[in-house]
C-alpha cells in the first residue's frame, strides 16, 4: 500500500514537471517543424495578418499595448509563440512566461482567432524579421517576462 502511494506521488511528480514549464507554451501546437530557409510565400501572408489582426496592439520595432515582436523568436521557442497566438486566455493563466508578462503588462492579449496556418505565417514572418539580427541587438529588446 505504502509503495502504491509512492508510485502514485512519484508518476504525479514527473507529470507536473512535464508540463511546469517545457517552453512550448499550452495549445494546440506541440511541434513545429522549421526549414532552415524562410519561406517568404508564407513571411507575406503572416505580414498582412499581422498588420490586419494584431498591430493595434504590437509594433516589431517598439513597445506598444504588447510588448516588441523584434528577436521574439530569439526568447520564446516556435510552438510557444504559436500557443500565444493560439490560445492567450489560457497561456497567460497557466504558462509561466505568459502569465509573468501578464502580470507586468497589466492587459490581456486577445484571442483574434487567426487560425493555426495564419499563426504558423506570423511565425514565418517574425523568423524573416529576426534572422539578420546581431547578438548586440537581440539583447537591446527586453524580455518582459523576467
Ligand atoms: C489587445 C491587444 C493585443 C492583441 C490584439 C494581440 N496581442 Fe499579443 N500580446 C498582448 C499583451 C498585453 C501581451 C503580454 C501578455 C498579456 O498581458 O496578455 C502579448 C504578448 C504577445 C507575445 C509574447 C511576447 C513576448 O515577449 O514573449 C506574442 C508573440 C504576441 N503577443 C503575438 C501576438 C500576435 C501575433 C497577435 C495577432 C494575432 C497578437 N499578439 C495580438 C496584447 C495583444
């Protein structure tokens, strides 16, 4: 009996920290898989529907209502970027970083309901946006979850 309950306290152990904080975010995406050349079909669309559904609160190059998208996918892994475009009224109450970004923002980023192939596209986008960066400038755009 005493070794059921220790098992059980073990299993429940190792699950929580699987899912504390793998980096890649609650949602839907649970792998991305990224060529090593950004497609630019794909970096066009993400760019009008970034313009179109999240620009009046993000700006790539400032801080705005959210915080600057400039080298986010230097900080933030590609299926938790997906996850917070997918899913922000969960992300920002269960996934660490998200809920920390919340709670220095003090607003709720909204669910714009892109759909997963517009949120892979922003993606593409901020990958095309990100990729010449030097290591002086990544580290010129604060993390506001720390
Ligand atoms: C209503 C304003 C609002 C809209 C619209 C919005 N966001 Fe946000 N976003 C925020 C805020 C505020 C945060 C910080 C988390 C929070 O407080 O909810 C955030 C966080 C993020 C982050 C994490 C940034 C980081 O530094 O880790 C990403 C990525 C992001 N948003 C992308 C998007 C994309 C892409 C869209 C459009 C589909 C979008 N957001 C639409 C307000 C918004």
């Amino acid at each position: 009996m005493r070794f059921m309950y220790f098992v059980f306290l073990l299993s429940f152990v190792f699950v929580s920290a699987v899912n504390a904080d793998s980096g890649s975010g609650i949602g839907p995406v649970k792998f991305v898989k990224l060529d090593a050349t950004i497609n630019q079909k794909m970096v066009e669309l993400g760019k009008t529907t970034f313009k179109t559904k999240c620009s009046q609160c993000h700006k790539i190059e400032k801080r705005y209502t959210g915080p600057q998208l400039l080298a986010v996918t230097k900080r933030r892994k590609p299926e938790w970027i997906m996850n917070m475009i997918l899913n922000p009224l969960e992300m920002t109450k269960q996934d660490p970083t998200a809920k920390a970004l919340q709670s220095k923002l003090l607003v709720q980023m909204a669910n714009q309901n892109v759909g997963e192939i517009n949120a892979r596209a922003i993606l593409e986008f901020f990958r095309n946006n990100d990729k010449a960066l030097t290591e002086k400038e990544i580290q010129a755009v604060p993390d506001l979850s720390k």
